[in-house]
C-alpha cells in the first residue's frame, strides 16, 4: 500500500539507549508491554511480549504505575480502559491500524440500527466507541470460543474483520452479519503468491492469521493467533514454515526454534508488504523519549471507559473459564 510508511530502524540501536529505557522504567515503576508485530529490538527490551489476548490480560493485572504500549491505538486504548487508573502511553500516537480505521463508529451505529434483534460481537482491532456498542469482544485467539458462547439460533453480527468473521461462520456453521472489513496487511497476502511458495517448498507447512483472506486460510495447514502459531511451530515436527502474518512473530520464531526456517508471505525481499506500517511506526528511540517524558498518553472519557470495559470484561472471563489465560 502506498499510502502508508515504513520506519524500520536498519542500525541496531544504542545499547546505551537500551539501559536508559530499563532504568527509567525501574525507577517509574513502568512495564513495557509489546505485540509480536513491533521490531525485534523492541520485543527484547519489553517486559512482556505477546499477543493481543494476553497483552489485554497483562494490561488489566499489573501492578505497575505506567504502561507503556509498544502496540497500535486500539491496544494501548485498551489497556486504559482495563487500567483506568494508570497512565498508559503509546511511544507513537499515530500508531493506529487499517482494519480499526474500516469500521467508523457512526457508521457502525446505524449497521447495527439496520440489524434489529442481532448481538454484536466486535474484534478487538476496533476502536473504544465501536467497542462501546458491542456485547462483547474477541480477539483471533478466543473468536471460536466467544462466538460458541451465544445459543446456535442467536442473530449476530461480527465486526470489523469481514476475513476472520467468515472463518468462523465457515468452521462454525454460522450466518453472522459481517462487517465489511479488513487489515490492509493480512488482505493484501494472496493465494498465488501462497500456491507458488507451496510449489517451490512442498516440504514446508503454512501457517496463517485467521485476518488473511478465505482462499489462503483454505491452503493453510495451522490457522491461528500470533501466540498459537508460535506455539504451533514450537511443538509441531516440521522444519519450514511459510508463515503468512505480519513479518513481526519471525523474530520469537526463530528464537524458540533456531533450526527451523521460516518463509514469509511474500518471500520476495525487495517487498516489505507484510510489515505492518502502523506497528512499525514505534521505535527504540520513541520508546525512550515516550518513557521519559511521560508523554504521548492516552485519555478516554470517563462513560467510554465504562461502556468499553464491559465487553471486554466478558471477552476475558470466557477466556478464563477456558484456561486461555490466567
Ligand atoms: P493477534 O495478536 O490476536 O494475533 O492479532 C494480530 C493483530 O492483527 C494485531 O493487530
Ligand atoms: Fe491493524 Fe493489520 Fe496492523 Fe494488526 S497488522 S495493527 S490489524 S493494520
């Protein structure tokens, strides 16, 4: 997509600058929360790094004065809306996300309008408005369980991910109402580029974020979260993996499972399209200067903050009650 910019940092950063950051987060009491998307540096400075399930689980439990959120908008949004009382900073405020951006809150108000009788379910990639009008809310780790949680008969819509709400319409049997959505990045990863790279590699295996369009999910031997895949090639016996996410997860790969190989969708290197440009807005220097000056912070209205933590309340008790998380 031309419209967005990568800043990716080419020269590893000062490790000077590295102490600094683990210094002043020791000295505020402030924990570095990091997606599996954001540069390698990053994830290695943070204190915790993972998907968006556990990175909201960690977010509403920490002990911590400060979160600072090596992630997107909708993620450090959430934090606040989990930790209301802490101050969450965000290292970019321009870190925001296609697939959240496809769903405009007023827009969204009169979808539902359109659909009288229909529970909504919305993905966590949404923004804290579109998350107030939901019933609740699921990430691509818990979306199976959240949506089996309501009786076979119920109306539903799915929101904003029109890809991941028709792989589990299609794994489910379901009808939901989906909203036309996508990321930008997991849409764009096609099944050509899929079907040669299986051609050129028969021994590899594919790996898949359930945001990737219906015909590469088809081809997939493991569709999963960014935790799952990672689990899934930390335990799984093959030795190559064509892996069609965002480029991020590479990085935990290859540390848990240094023998492997991991290909990613595309394979081509003079194209950087399965970098998220939003995720990569953040970065070693940002984080830094965003740690220190306490500065740029996210601040919600109060009545958001209560609307918007109901849903995901429920999104984190079903999970718990599953054991996804703690
Ligand atoms: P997960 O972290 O739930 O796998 O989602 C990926 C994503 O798109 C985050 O923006
Ligand atoms: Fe949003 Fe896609 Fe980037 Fe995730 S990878 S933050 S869904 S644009």
């Amino acid at each position: 997509m031309e419209d967005f910019i990568i800043s990716h940092p080419d020269k590893p950063s000062d490790p000077e600058l590295i102490l600094k950051i683990k210094e002043l987060a020791r000295k505020k009491n402030a924990i570095i929360l990091a997606h599996y998307y954001q540069v390698a540096e990053i994830q290695d400075i943070a204190d915790f790094v993972g998907d968006s399930l556990q990175l909201s689980q960690q977010a509403g439990s920490t002990n911590a004065d400060i979160i600072v959120f090596a992630g997107v908008h909708f993620m450090a949004e959430t934090a606040k809306i989990l930790s209301p009382g802490k101050k969450v900073l965000l290292p970019d405020l321009e870190a925001g996300c296609s697939l959240a951006d496809s769903c405009p809150p007023e827009a969204f108000k009169r979808f539902i309008e359109a659909h009288p009788g229909h529970k909504v379910i919305s993905y966590i990639n949404c923004s804290a408005a579109v998350k107030t009008m939901s019933d609740v809310i699921c990430t691509s780790s818990n979306a199976k369980m959240i949506v089996d949680s309501f009786k076979v008969d119920e109306k539903l819509i799915f929101a904003p991910d029109k890809n991941l709400g028709g792989y589990i319409n299609s794994i489910t049997g379901r009808t939901m109402v989906l909203w036309d959505g996508s990321c930008h990045v997991h849409n764009q990863l096609s099944d050509e580029k899929v079907i040669k790279l299986k051609i050129e590699n028969p021994d590899a295996k594919l790996i898949a974020h359930p945001e990737c369009r219906g015909p590469v999910l088809a081809l997939a031997d493991f569709i999963g979260s960014t935790a799952a895949m990672l689990e899934f090639t930390k335990t799984d016996k093959s030795l190559r993996y064509i892996v069609a996410t965002e480029g991020g997860i590479i990085h935990q790969m290859k540390k848990s499972s240094p023998a492997k190989e991991f290909i990613v969708v595309p394979s081509d290197e003079t194209c950087s399209c399965n970098d998220c440009p939003f995720m990569k807005m953040n970065t070693v220097q940002k984080l830094y200067e965003c740690l220190k000056n306490e500065t740029p912070e996210i601040l919600l209205d109060q009545q958001v903050i209560e609307n918007a933590r109901k849903p995901i309340l429920k999104m984190l008790e079903i999970s718990k009650a599953a054991n996804l998380i703690k």
